[in-house]
C-alpha cells in the first residue's frame, strides 16, 4: 500500500468526519453523512491495520472512529428510568419467578425451627448439652433483651445489614453446590430453635416472641429468598428445562440471581432499621409487631403480585421496537 497517497485519497473524509463528530448541532443530512464517513473511515481503518505499519496514522483512526461511534449512539446519561425499571419490573420478576423455592426453604426451615424449639423447650436438660446451664440463665436474664441494646442503633443497624448482606451472598454465590446452602440454613434454624426453646422453657416466650417478630419476618424471609434463588441455580445445572442448554440454563438462573442480590441488600437494610430502632423501642409488643408485619406484608405483596404481573407482562411486539428505534436520536441537539 502507497501510505501517503492512500491519505491523500481518504484524508478529506477524515477530517469532514471530524469535524462532523465535533459539532454541537447537526442536521438530519449531517446526521446521516456522520453515519457514511464513520462506516467508511472504519473501513479504512481495518484496511490500514491490516497493511499498513504506520501506528501513528492507526491511533489517530482509532480515536476517530471510537469519537465517531459515541456520537452516533449517543452518550450515557444519567436516568431514573433504569432504576424505575429494576424496581417495578426486574426485581419483583425475578422474585416472583422463584417464589416456589423460596417458599418451599421458608416452609422446610420454620418446621425445622418449630420442631428445635419444641425440643428444646420440652427437655430442660438439653439446653445445657448446646450452651451450659449458665449461659442458658444469663440468656434468660437479660442476654437475649440486652442483645438489641448493647451497640448505637445506628452501628447496629450498621452490622446488621452488612452481615445479614454477607450470609445471603453466601446462599446465592454457594447455591450451585447445594450442600453449603443447607448448612447455613441448619445454623439458623439451631440457633434459633435452641434460643427460643430456652426461652421458653424458663417462662420467658413473650419476650422472645415480642422481640424476635418484629424484625424476623422480613429478615427471615430475605435468607429464604437467597436460599431458594441459590438452589433454583443450581437445580437448572441439575436438570435443565428441555428447549435450553444446560450452560443457558445456568446462566439465564445466574441473571435473575444478580438482580435479587441487588434487591435483597435494600431488603436487609430496611430489617436492619427495624431491629436497631423497632424491635428495642419502648413501645407495646403489638405495636412493634404490627409494624414489622406490616412492612413484611408489603414485600410479599410487591414479590408476589407486583411480580406476578411484571412477569407475564408480554414482551414488547417487533413493530414495536423498531418504534422505538425509529425515535432514537444521535447525540445532544440533533
């Protein structure tokens, strides 16, 4: 190739292109010889990477095309709209698609739970086999109500959301191999079972349920979630549905987990807020009861029958995306 008479053929382009992709206003005949000089530029490029050694003239092309292309797609702007979208459409999707899962962990786990705190409560003695006798008496004195006073509620609130965070993580990163997912699940309910049946068993039920419903529902419910997300992945590696792939199985199950990670860190801050400053809060069990029921009442209505809708919501038909398309403007002021 003859590099200096190939710039003298195409330089002229070069720069209209240039200054095309400059300009704060174009009309609809600039906009569409932006498009013809960007195509044919990018030709030339490929042209000179190929058969050319000149890497001073290739950068130079290279940021023109790459300025090129930007104004042609036009530049990202900030917007509500995607925000809007996550929050009435991919998440409570996402959630309602799962719900099976979720739901099937919530049952298995409070049955379990039921079952630990029954155990418990009606043999004395094995409390001290899990804590000790002692640990068990400062629990009832004043470990288990002194537990959601010890720290500020804002730290509090604090460490909360970042571990409730990190151990929905874990059931959603570790769920592909089950096994994990059912461990941490079995930590829960022991503890909780173990608690409660304590508890119980010395008198003391009304303030373990007065203190652990408030905030419990809605936290509880965000591990079922993370859980019943974490083996629905793996469940489509396991037995993929028959028109996919086990690969796009897998990682179609992987999307909607990612959106329900995102959705469930704004779960457990709101149960954070509930534990820290509701569930301590000098106020009658029944109303802290009723407000942390409320606002677990709320998300299953906005996973259930907002996600109901959002996921049979029919896809958008051909004629009109390329309605949509049609509408699409290049860059600012065109």
């Amino acid at each position: 190739m003859d590099l200096d008479a190939y710039v003298a053929e195409h330089g002229a382009e070069w720069r209209r292109l240039e200054q095309l992709t400059g300009r704060r206003k174009l009309d609809a005949a600039e906009v569409d010889e932006l498009v013809a000089l960007y195509q044919r530029t990018a030709t030339h490029l490929s042209a000179l990477r190929s058969r050319s050694p000149d890497p001073a003239l290739v950068n130079r092309l290279s940021h023109l095309v790459l300025a090129a292309r930007a104004r042609i797609t036009g530049r990202p702007r900030p917007s509500w709209a995607g925000v809007r979208r996550f929050l009435l459409a991919d998440l409570p999707a996402a959630l309602y698609r799962a719900w099976p899962w979720w739901c099937a962990v919530a049952t298995g786990f409070s049955a379990l739970s039921g079952f630990l705190i029954w155990f418990v409560a009606g043999h004395p003695d094995s409390a001290a086999a899990f804590i000790g006798e002692d640990a068990a008496a400062d629990l009832v004195d004043s470990g288990f109500a002194g537990y959601y006073t010890e720290f500020a509620a804002p730290t509090f609130a604090f460490h909360l959301w970042t571990h409730n965070a990190w151990l929905a993580a874990q059931c959603l990163a570790s769920g592909v191999l089950v096994v994990p997912v059912f461990y941490l699940l079995w930590q829960n309910a022991l503890n909780i079972g173990v608690v409660g049946g304590v508890m119980i068993s010395y008198g003391r039920a009304d303030v373990f349920f007065g203190l652990i419903t408030p905030h419990g529902l809605l936290e509880l419910t965000g591990i079922f979630v993370a859980a019943g997300v974490g083996l629905r992945t793996a469940w489509a590696w396991i037995a993929p549905p028959a028109q996919l792939s086990r690969g796009r199985a897998v990682a179609e199950a992987g999307r909607s987990a990612i959106v329900v990670a995102a959705g469930l860190v704004g779960l457990f801050a709101v149960s954070a807020l509930l534990e820290a400053f509701v569930t301590p809060a000098p106020l009658p069990v029944a109303v802290r009861v009723a407000a942390g029921a409320t606002v677990w009442l709320a998300f299953l209505a906005y996973a259930l029958v907002l996600g109901r809708r959002a996921a049979t919501r029919p896809a958008p038909s051909p004629a009109g995306a390329l309605k949509l398309c049609a509408t699409v403007r290049v860059g600012p002021g065109t």
